[in-house]
C-alpha cells in the first residue's frame, strides 16, 4: 500500500499567522496537493510551541503517512536548541521532508544568530539549522514575507495590510479597520473560499477587502461613540 503524501503547514492564530498558512497553501497547490492532503495547524505561542509541533509531527503513522513538506510560519522560535529539534525530530520521521521556516519575530533571529555562533546538543556541535530552507526578516509581517519568498511577484492588497497592522507601521489607510472588521469573517479557516476571494483582489483595494474594512469601520466607529465614553476614558481607537 502506497503512503499517503501529506504537507503539513504550522502557522500563529492571528491574522499574519493564517495569511502566511495561506500563501503556503497555494503554495502546496500548485505543487498537486490535493486540499485534503494539506493540513493547517493553528499554534499558539504559549512558551511550549515547539513540543507542540514535535508531538505533531510525531503523531503522523510513517507506515501510512509521508510528510514530504513542512511550512513553519509566523511562529517566534524561542532558542537556537529548538531549531535544531525542529530538523532532528523531521529527520528522525523523514529525511527528505522539505521544511520552509518563514518568519518575523526578533526572537527567531536572535534564536538563528545564537546558533550560527556555535551550540552543543546532545553531544553534537552545531552551527547551521538542520534544515536548508529559511527566511528570517524583522521589516515586514510573515504573511508578506512568504509572499515574497513563495512567489516572488507583487504582494496583494490583503497582505500588505496585514502587514502594516502586525508590525504596528499603521502607514496604510484601511489596515486597522480591516483588523477591526477581521474578526467578523472566517480568515481562521485557511481553506474557506473568502481567502481566495482576497487574494484575487491583487494589489487593488478590491470588493473583497473593502467588505471587511467598512466592517471594522463600524466597529471603530461604535467604540469611539460608545465604548470609550462609557468606561470613561479619553481614548479612541484610531
């Protein structure tokens, strides 16, 4: 019996996080995955992420299952030790499983910096991660950076504007009130239709986007008029 051929895509549970697990889906896509061969898996970063994803990948029967790809995105690495338990643990299920670390977060860089200087594990003496394929940069969100990285062409509209709102730029208009108005809309789930529907919109403003942004501008709108004056603050959400 052939195994089945499965892609897994761990990703942070908020709006950077499940735009980043979605460009890797596409991704995976247009590599022949079939949908139900691709599993997203929300991780929240809680300190314990990383024995989160080893018992994961340690879960799949590798009589039954090959993991042939593994997407790491928008997830804060905490230390140099945990990169390298990321490659042991996918060696020890598959040696030939592709892993593509993409992120963000200055945790993840001091982590990769810390280990290029050199660390002993279990005996062993390393100073590269186990694994060839990694993008670390601190000046846009993960979701634009696996754009960036996984196809190499214009960023859409969607992922600029959770960019700008994920590392707190707020230079683009529209990008906290479709933070605000997110959360009405099923962006959690990876797979759902809207989230080709947004990145279909291409680099314009499109129908799809302004859908969730005239949302979050009620919302803003509602809060300003009556939240904040009830708790009695002199605030607003801006």
């Amino acid at each position: 019996m052939s195994k089945r051929r499965i892609s897994l895509i761990f990703h942070h549970t908020d709006n950077d996080g499940f735009g980043a697990a979605k460009v890797c889906l596409d991704r995976c896509r247009n590599m022949a995955y079939d949908d139900n061969d691709i599993i997203c898996i929300a991780v929240t970063l809680n300190g314990g992420q990383i024995d989160f994803i080893e018992h994961q990948i340690r879960s799949y029967d590798t009589d039954e299952y090959e993991i042939a790809h593994i997407f790491i995105v928008d997830l804060s690495i905490p230390s140099a030790v945990d990169i390298i338990r990321l490659g042991e643990v996918t060696r020890e299920v598959n040696i030939d499983t592709v892993i593509m670390w993409i992120d963000h977060h200055k945790t993840s860089v001091d982590a990769y910096m810390e280990l290029i200087k050199g660390i002993d594990y279990n005996g062993i003496h390393y100073d590269r991660p186990l694994f060839q394929h990694f993008v670390l940069d601190t000046k846009c969100s993960a979701a634009k950076l696996a754009w960036q990285t996984l196809f190499n062409d214009n960023v859409p509209q969607v992922l600029e504007l959770i960019s700008d709102h994920d590392i707190f730029a707020h230079e683009l208009e529209g990008s906290l009130e479709f933070f605000n108005g997110s959360g009405l809309f099923p962006l959690h789930d990876i797979k759902d239709p809207l989230w080709d529907d947004l990145i279909a919109d291409g680099t314009i403003w499109g129908e799809h986007i302004d859908q969730i942004v005239s949302a979050g501008d009620i919302i803003g709108q509602y809060i300003n008029g009556s939240i904040c004056p009830m708790i009695g603050r002199n605030m607003q959400i801006r």
